[in-house]
C-alpha cells in the first residue's frame, strides 16, 4: 500500500480552488506555479494552507 501521494499540477485563476479542493482531499502535493516546483499541502493541513504555500518560495 502506498503510504505518500504526491501529484504534480499546473493551474491558474479560477482552476486553483477546485485543485486545493482535490489535494486536500487526496493528502500530500506539489504545485507547480510560474515554473516552479513547490510544495502544496502537508498531510492534515486545511486547505487555506495550499494557497500560503504557494506564496513562499524555497
């Protein structure tokens, strides 16, 4: 059984909310955003936490 998911996604504008939506339902993530790879949402985190992490580089 795998124990980590993670999913690689490009979005923009409206698609955004509806993608937070199935990261969180599906657990751990990776977003793309201007071309670069960042995390988007840890295991447990709410969902508001997708949209701060994509403000933070690193």
């Amino acid at each position: 059984m795998v124990s980590e998911l993670r999913i690689a996604i490009v979005v923009r504008g409206e698609d955004l909310r509806f993608v937070a939506q199935q990261v969180a339902d599906l657990g751990d993530g990776l977003m793309r955003v201007d071309g670069k790879r960042r995390q988007a949402l840890c295991r447990g985190q709410a969902t508001h936490g997708f949209f701060g992490a994509g403000r933070h580089d690193g």
